[in-house]
C-alpha cells in the first residue's frame, strides 16, 4: 500500500483541447486533486492539443489514450500511441497512463520517461465483461512491469468484486488503482481512499464520466464524505437491488458528519437472490480488515438476510415477519451477526407517539391496513404483537387471508382480511396505506375513493415518502385527521439502525433534514 494520500482525479473527455482546459480550470475549482486528460476524445490529438493541454495547468496530468479494445476511443497503433504520450512527457505530463498489453511497443514513451525529471508511468488493464480469473497473476505482471502504479479495472457483478479490488490495493508493493466498475462495485471507488489506493475517478458531471459507475466528484465529496475518509474509518453500506435512489447513504452519512464520526456508508447493488446476497456477505465477514461494521438491507433481500444471519441470531418478531433490515456485525468484523427489523418498530414508534403514548396503548385500537407486501407483513405482525384489531384490505384478497391466517392472535391482536368494498365507509382509528398507491410520479392517485368518509381525529399513516405528503394525506388533511408520513417511518428506522450500529442516540433532525433535502432535488 502507498504511503501517499490518495489522489482524488477527474477524467476529461471533451473533444477539443480547449474545452478539456476549461473542464480542468473546473475539476481544479470542484477539488480534484488531478486531472486525466483522455487524449482519444480528442477529435485531433497533436502536439499543439497537448501544448494547450500542459501549458501550466491547474492540477497535474495524467495524459491518457485509450485503444478500444480497453475501452477507449483511439485507433491508432500502439507505437503512435506511446509516441503521442512520449510528447506529454516532454511537455509535462505528470503521468502517463500506457496498458500492460501494449508495453512492448512502448520503446520511445520508455525512453522519455527515462529522461524526464519528474513523469511516472501508470501501466494499466481494463477488462470489461468481468473481473480476470487471476487476480493476482495479473497484479505479479504489473509488479514485474518498468511502471511505476499498477492500474486494474474490470467490470463488477457484484461488490464482491469491490472486495477483490481491495485485495489487489493490499497486495500491491508499488501505488496502485483497482477499481471494480459498474453500479454494482461502486464500493471500490468510494473507498478507494480507506484502502491507501493511489487515486481514484470521479466525474465532473453524470455526462463525463469516462467508465461505467463514476460518481461524480460533487457526490463523492458531498453524499459519500471523501475528504473525511482515512485508513481508520468503519464502514457501512445498504444492500438491495436497486439500490441507487435510496435515501440511506444520504441520511446516514450525514448523521455521521454530524456527530463526527470517522464512518462512511456506501451503497452496495446485490442483484436478486440468496446466493448473490450471501456473496456478498460471506466475502465482508472473510475480511474483517475491511471495517464492515454495519447494514442497512432492502429490497429483494430482507429474507434472504434473515436466512444468512440465522433465526437464532435476530429478535423474535423479526423472526415472525420473516425478514430483518439491518445487520450488526461485531468481533472487529468478523462477525458474528446480529439481525434486526427496524421498519416494524418505526411504524410502531410513529404510531405510538401519534397516539401520545408507547406501543402499547395500540392495544385494542381498530386498525385498517391497505396492502398485504412485505411492508404490510411487518407493520401487521408487529399489530398483532401489540394487541390491535387489524383488518387487511388488499388488491389480491387471497393474499390478504394468507396474512390474516398467518398472525391473528385472537382476542388481543386479531388481523382478519376485510372486502375492498368497504373502503368508502372504514370504521378504523387507525389507517396504514402499504401499497405503492399514489407514489411519483403517479402522484394523483389514493388507495381511497375521492368520496370516502374519514371520520375526524383518524390516525392516517402513508408508508410512502415521495411525495411526502401523498394525496392520500391529503384527503386526511380535508377530513381533519392527523397525519403520519412516510418520512417519519423512515427516519424512524434509520435512527434505530444508527443506534443499533453506534450505541448513540441519532440525530434524528439531521437525518430528517438530509432525506427532505434529497426528496427535494430527486
Ligand atoms: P410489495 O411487497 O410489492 O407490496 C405491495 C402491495 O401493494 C401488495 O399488497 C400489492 O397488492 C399492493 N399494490 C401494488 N400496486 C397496487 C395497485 N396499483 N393498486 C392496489 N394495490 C396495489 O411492496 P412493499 O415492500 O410492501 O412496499 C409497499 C409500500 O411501502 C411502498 O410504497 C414503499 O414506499 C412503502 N415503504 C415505506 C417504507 C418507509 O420507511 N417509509 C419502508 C418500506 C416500504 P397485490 O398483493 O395485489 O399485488
């Protein structure tokens, strides 16, 4: 591992040399710490484009031209190509970046790097179907190579591949870049900094990116805290598929600046599956060097969670529900796990202090719940387990009596399923929509008839968070009832994730604060 810090580098791919020099005066004022300049976007690559180029720039270069089969745009011979970098070099390139596969054509960049003063040679391989089978026989030729950084990027399945990048930075002796590209290894950029990696790439906006899964350098400095990371810090992250809109990273990573804790979190696509999840997982529990700490788990993998984390190992009604949100690992990361579900007690905690009270005066209270997902399954086991009267509406009715059947308890905690006939007209004090009804865009719609009676005084509970004030909220409002949304719910469920997690109380308005400002501008 390197000594140095880590470079925070923007890649340009303007088509003329004076738009990549005004992209490097903005990279430069954005807080890169290094430019790389791609001259195969050039439309002209020549001496007076790398003059422009490296005529006192803001930032050092790294100048770069890609052949195609690594990715790039150029298709010159490999000789023209190192003959190109070799001016750089004369010209002040800082680095150049030349591939392994092509370092026997590289005799007069060679030479040149041998004369400058200061310029140090990146050899680099790109593999963008998946990540090599030999690892580390790739690495062994890079080491072997007159470079003086070893540079390795392939496509990512999964963030395992984020792992093995690690790996690679671990087992690198010279400065080296490893990166797993694609949504799905985004972990090995935002991290780059933790594991001494010589840089990493972000882009000056979502349209440069020069790579499949660049953030952009507003986000890696603002939502992922990069100028915050050290080799010290913990990590934690979400896991689901999709995972990129989520709010999570947001909301955590801002609770962590707030009460300054040396902790990021990071999104981690797994794609659907147990064997994906476990993947995953089993490869953070074999690195406890990684500082893994905690896990936000969503979306389609709550039970394949619970599944890895074993029953013994999460709370009784999680284990009821089926499905568990969020995953502590302790001994220094190697486990062994514990497994929670925040969502049921922060529908709980939002309902309970809706009703001036604790969970338990839910106790009796006459309950409707819309839907009958995974959403539902844990808002009404956890009814049931505080003794309300619930009765399920859902667009499937059988699905609704499965539920019913599955966690009536009778007299205290009854659930039963109810006719969607009886919508306009509820009975309830207590109404939960769990059905995406009424979420963007299609933000007209209610799981209520227009013309239903909502009696005054109603608790009025949307899961939903965008739009945070649903247009089921909305007739609650007209009707005079109160009203809980679906930021409540998961702030609630973030904070008791973070207390899970930190042994401290959330700074729950940070986090609120964090979520209405993504909401805002999502
Ligand atoms: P899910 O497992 O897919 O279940 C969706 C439920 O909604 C099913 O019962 C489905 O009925 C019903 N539904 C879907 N489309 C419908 C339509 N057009 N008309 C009528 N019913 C429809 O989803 P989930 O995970 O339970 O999530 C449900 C909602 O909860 C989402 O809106 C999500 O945003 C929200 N949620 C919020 C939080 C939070 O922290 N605020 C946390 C978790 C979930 P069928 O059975 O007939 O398919």
């Amino acid at each position: 591992m390197s000594a140095r810090s880590t470079l925070l580098i923007v890649p340009l791919t303007d088509r003329s040399p004076a738009a990549m020099r005004r992209s490097m005066e903005a990279a430069a004022a954005a807080g890169a710490d290094a430019v790389e300049a791609r001259l195969d976007f050039l439309e002209k690559a020549d001496a007076g484009a790398l003059r422009t180029l490296l005529n006192h720039p803001p930032r050092p270069v790294i100048a770069t031209c890609r052949r195609r089969a690594e990715g790039g745009q150029c298709d010159w011979s490999d000789e023209q190509r190192a003959s190109l970098l070799a001016q750089a070099v004369r010209l002040g390139a800082r680095w150049v970046d030349f591939e392994l596969a092509s370092l026997g054509a590289a005799g007069e960049l060679l030479s040149a790097l041998g004369q400058a003063r200061q310029a140090e040679l990146i050899v680099s391989c790109h593999d963008f179907e998946h990540r090599p089978k030999d690892l580390a026989g790739l690495l062994a030729r890079l080491e072997e190579s007159p470079g003086q950084i070893n540079k390795i990027a392939f496509a990512a399945a999964g963030p395992e591949d984020a792992w093995a990048a690690f790996d690679v930075l671990r087992g690198s002796r010279k400065p080296a870049l490893a990166l797993a590209m694609g949504e799905a290894g985004l972990a090995s950029r935002l991290l780059a900094r933790k594991f001494g990696a010589f840089g990493t790439f972000a882009a000056l906006s979502g349209q440069a990116a020069s790579a499949p899964g660049q953030p952009t350098i507003a986000e890696l400095r603002g939502l992922y805290r990069w100028d915050s990371i050290s080799l010290a810090t913990a990590v934690y992250g979400v896991i689901g598929c999709p995972v990129g809109h989520s709010m999570s990273p947001a909301v955590h990573n801002a609770a962590f600046g707030a009460d300054g804790l040396d902790a990021v979190y990071v999104p981690l696509r797994v794609q659907s599956g147990a064997e994906a999840f476990t993947r995953c997982l089993d490869g953070i529990v074999e690195r406890p060097w990684m500082e893994v700490r905690g896990l936000s788990v969503t979306i389609p993998h709550k039970e394949n969670a619970l599944a890895r984390v074993g029953a013994a190992n999460v709370d009784e009604l999680s284990r009821a529900i089926g499905a568990i949100n969020t995953i502590v690992i302790t001994g220094d990361g190697a486990g062994p796990l514990a497994g929670w579900n925040t969502d049921y007690a922060a529908a709980m905690d939002a309902l309970a202090a809706s009703l001036g009270g604790r969970r338990e005066s839910l106790r009796g209270r006459r309950v409707a719940v819309l839907g009958a997902g995974g959403a539902a399954r844990a808002i009404v086991a956890a009814l049931a387990h505080y003794g309300a009267d619930t009765t399920l509406y859902n667009r499937t009715q059988s699905r609704a009596e499965q539920l019913a059947r599955e966690f009536d308890r009778g007299a205290a905690g009854a659930v039963r399923a109810g006719d969607l006939a009886e919508l306009g007209s509820l009975q309830a004090e207590i109404l939960i929509n769990c059905t995406p009804v009424g979420m963007h865009p299609h933000v007209d719609a209610s799981p209520l008839p227009a013309d239903a009676a909502l009696a005054r005084g109603t608790v009025v509970f949307d899961t939903i968070y965008n739009p945070i004030r649903t247009q089921l909220l909305r007739q609650a409002d007209a009707a005079g009832c109160r009203t809980i949304t679906g930021v409540d719910m998961f702030v609630n469920q973030a904070a008791a994730q973070y207390e899970l997690w930190i042994h401290r109380p959330a700074p729950r308005d940070i986090m609120r604060q964090a979520m209405l400002d993504r909401l805002g501008t999502s």
